[in-house]
C-alpha cells in the first residue's frame, strides 16, 4: 500500500493515476474525499494510515515544517518505511536564515534524512501547471503580468514529477537519493506567454512587472536557470518540453 498526502493536488494526483496504472494498491488523504473518483486499488482517507510508503506533500507557505514534521513522525509511528517528499529546488542543507528561498522546506528534507526509513527527496522548479493562473487573463486578451523579466528557467510538468515519484515510491533504486527534476529546456516567462498564444489561438503578451519578492529576484537575476538530467535518468526518456505541456492542457485555459 502506498500512501498518498495531497492526493488532489497537482503531483498527487497525477501521482494517484500513475500508482493506480502501475497496479499498486493506493491510499488517497485528502481533506476532501467527494473530489476523489472510486476506482478498483483505491482507498480514500483523511488522515495518515498504515502503509508501506508515504509521498509527503504539505501546503505551500511557511506552515510546511509544522506539516512536514508532524507527517514524518506519524509515519514512523505507524511503521511505514519509505518515505519520499517533495521539496523545492534551491532548497538548502542546512538551516538558513526563515525568509531565505527553500528554508520551510529545509527542516522537513533534515527530518526525512534522520528518519531511519528508505527516503527519496524531490526537488522540482517551477511547474509548468503554474501558468493556468494566466487563462483569465489570456482569455480576456489582457497582458500577463511578468514578476520574472527574462529570466530563465527549467520548467517542469507535473506528470513528469509524478513519474520520478512513482518509481521512488515503488523502488529501492532511489534510496538516498535527492533529485532536482526540471524540463529539458530554459525559457522565460515572456516565451511561456507566445507558445500558449500560439497553441491557444488568442493575442498574449506579457508586461513586465517588477517585483521585490525574493523568488521573482532570484529568477530575474538567473538563479533559477537550472536544467539537470535526472527526471530522464530515472524515467529513461526526455522529460515534456513546456510546449508540449501545454499542448496536453489546453482545454484547461
């Protein structure tokens, strides 16, 4: 049985399909059961349960260490010996300074690493998914506001995170180990922007719009232009392109 946190959420999901695809026996926890769809393999739950393994996942902000710690020591508690979290690209080793980038999800990785359990960390970049924030405004033919200028990054499609999951959740091979999973190209937001115009059909532009949040900084200035090769080691194929992420979503704008 393997236990999925976030089982609505943008990996979990994606990561309930694959698990389920796989033949593997699933937990869902949500906080909302009717958005689950029954299905043969499926258990649906609102809290931690007996399992083999455990995909942890905590809501985004500065809450993350609370829910991240207090999921670990329920899944030791109950004897579940494989834990994979997931993280954030950028996220540092060791304790750093609260509004520094990666510090909520620091305290969590140190806490999975002294579990005692199997563990695998995933840190993604920024997800492709991220840019349906955009479809009203696409829609309405208004500018996109741009926080990141033209800085680069290594967009990631969700699927392709779940994928890396599914095999760290199923699978020895990734014990110890800490990913950081991002697409096979850089592009900035202005090019994420005109391939969904193209694809959508529809005038889009992007504004730039400066920012003095720290994570649009750090893209702005490049930080966060990183492409690695570890999503195509692991899965054995080229990971989605953002283009073609979008071409895959695009009844969802």
């Amino acid at each position: 049985m393997i236990l999925v946190l976030g089982a609505t959420g943008t990996t979990g999901s994606a990561l309930v399909d694959a698990l389920l695809s796989g033949g593997h026996e699933v937990t869902a926890v949500t906080r909302d059961p009717a958005r689950m769809r029954a299905r043969a393999g499926l258990t649906i739950s609102t809290g931690i349960e007996p399992a083999d393994a455990i995909y942890l996942v905590a809501p985004p902000g500065p809450e993350i260490p609370e829910h991240d710690l207090a999921n670990i020591r329920a899944a030791i508690g109950l004897g579940i010996k494989r834990i994979v979290k997931l993280s954030a690209i950028g996220t540092p080793d060791h304790p750093v300074r609260e509004t520094q980038l990666g510090s909520w999800h620091q305290p969590g990785e140190a806490a999975v690493r002294a579990s005692g359990r199997s563990w695998t960390i995933l840190r993604p970049t920024t997800f492709a998914s991220n840019s349906l924030a955009w479809a009203d405004d696409l829609r309405e033919g208004r500018p996109i506001p741009n926080f990141w200028g033209d800085g680069r990054q290594g967009v990631v499609d969700p699927a392709d995170v779940a994928a890396v999951a599914a095999a760290a959740l199923t699978s020895d091979a990734h014990d110890g180990q800490t990913y950081t999973l991002t697409g096979p190209e850089l592009i900035t937001v202005p090019e994420q922007v005109a391939v969904l115009g193209e694809i959508l059909g529809v005038k889009a532009t992007a504004v730039d719009t400066p920012s003095e949040a720290e994570g649009a900084r750090l893209v702005r200035e490049g930080g966060n232009a990183v492409v690695t090769g570890d999503v195509e080691r692991i899965l054995g194929r080229r990971p989605a392109t953002f283009r073609a992420w979008a071409e895959a979503n695009r009844a969802r704008f």
